[in-house]
C-alpha cells in the first residue's frame, strides 16, 4: 500500500497541470500526456472511473486548452525539456507516467531526463498507440492538406465526427495537431535507449495507425519488466472504455494500481490557470 500522495501545492499557479483528481486517500500519482493537438481535457472521461487510491494529473502542453495563447511547440527536445521544468514538482510522490499516441513519445523522452536528471524516476513508463522511436513512421500526415488530414483524423477516431457541425472549433484544434504531428513524426532515435523502470505497452485491437504487432518493438526500451496488452477498439480505445483501461493498467502495475470499482469518489480541484 502505498502512503498518501504528497505534492506541490495544488491551489499554486502552475499551467502545465491544469486541474487533478482524486480519489478518497490517494496513493500513485497518474502522470498523463495527451495524442496529438490534445489538451488535459483529453483524459476528462477517465475521471469517473479512477480506481481507488489513484490521483490523475494531466499534462496541458503549450498553445491549447487553458494556454491557447501561447505558442504551439516547433522542437521535439526542447518540449521535453520544458515539460521537465513544468512538471517536476510532481515527481515527488510515487507515480506512473501515461502517454497516449504522441504523448507515449513524449513520456518516454520525458523518463530519459527524468533519470539523467537523477530525479525520482516513475513506478513504470506506460506507452500507449505509439511507434517504438526507432521505428519510422509508415506515413507522414501531417504533410497532408486540411481537408486530406481531417478525412485521416475522422477515420482514426482523431476528432469526433459530432464536432464537424463546429468547423470554426475544428479549424482551431486542427492547428495543435499538424504542429503534434509534425513532431511525432520527426522524432527519432537511431537505437533503443533503455530506461530503468518498467515498460508496459498498449494498444486498440483495430487500431490502423499502430497495428497491436508493432508495439513488441518497445521490448528493447526497458531493463526492466517489460508486457504487451491489447484492448479491444480502434486507435482512441483509452477513451472509449476507460473502465478497461484502468483494469489493463492494474493488471500491469500489481501492488500499486488496484482495480476500479463500481462506484469511484472523486473530487477536482479547481482548474489552474
């Protein structure tokens, strides 16, 4: 059992955390960064499900949601470098970092600082519907028209087709992701640098951008404990049935993560901004 997570002081202005969750006496902190263009808000239907003793932190990167006005990053690294900067006061009480899609990219170059840092490294690297980065993607998107990307997005379960009756919105969110995927894209490494801490890889079971056989090529990132689990859905499967997810994510953290219950009590912070 872990003890009461401990932290910065959640009523400080600090914009890459936007708002938390939490569970009744929360143990593990839930690091998650967003897939392409999303904001913390990306994660808002895992908040009725978190299981007990869990509290859930999202990452708001630069230029949206709550930091719309700021520039949209144009650097892999020096993202990395700044979300260190921003998130490092988080690191102070057992925690797991998530990345969904680019977001899994970016955790795993976040945990590379993380350790060269000598910062206290995570309980585990959780990487979600990604590439190994060493693997090149099949397709360069983001190199697409708007009208040839938001097909690709609608078909990939990007942007909810509800949302095309606000094309002004859509225009708006299409901006963060081609600058997302721009750097997904690019972001490479020759060869698989291992971090320390375990390694468990996810993915939809129809997903058509990263196929369940792709992600054995994240063996070779961990000298740690290292799994493979499938869940059934397409490239959005996290957020379709959160339930599964949080169940999958026990299952790979036994002793630290319980499963979720029928009923969660959670309550939120007040947003930061």
């Amino acid at each position: 059992m872990n003890a009461p997570v401990s932290g910065p002081d959640t009523t400080a202005h600090n914009p890459w955390v936007s708002a938390r969750f939490l569970s009744d006496s929360p143990g593990l902190r839930l690091i998650c960064l967003p897939q392409s263009g999303g904001g913390a808000g990306a994660f808002s239907s895992w908040r009725p499900h978190l299981p007990p003793g869990v509290e859930l932190v999202s990452v708001e990167l630069p230029g949206r949601g709550g930091r719309g006005d700021e520039p949209l990053p144009d650097d892999f690294d020096k993202l990395a470098d700044q979300l260190l900067d921003g998130i490092s006061a988080e690191l102070g009480a057992p925690y797991v970092l998530f990345g969904h899609s680019f977001g899994a990219l970016l955790a795993y170059e976040l945990t590379r600082r993380i350790e060269r840092a000598a910062l206290p490294t995570p309980r585990a690297l959780l990487v979600s519907a990604s590439r190994a980065p060493h693997v090149p993607p099949v397709k360069k998107v983001s190199e697409r028209s708007d009208e040839a990307l938001l097909e690709w997005l609608l078909k990939n379960d990007g942007i909810p087709r509800e949302l095309l009756k606000y094309m002004a919105f859509v225009t708006y969110a299409m901006r963060a992701i081609r600058a997302d995927l721009v750097l997904a894209e690019s972001y490479a490494v020759e060869r698989p640098d291992p971090v320390g801490c375990p390694l468990h890889a996810f993915g939809g079971s129809h997903d058509p951008v990263v196929p369940p056989t792709d992600l054995d090529a994240w063996h070779g990132y961990t000298t740690a404990d290292f799994t493979v689990t499938v869940l059934p859905g397409g490239h959005a499967y996290p957020h379709t049935d959160p339930r599964a997810m949080f169940s999958a994510m026990a299952t790979a953290l036994p002793g630290q993560m319980p499963a979720p219950t029928a009923s969660s009590t959670v309550s939120t912070n007040p947003p930061q901004r």
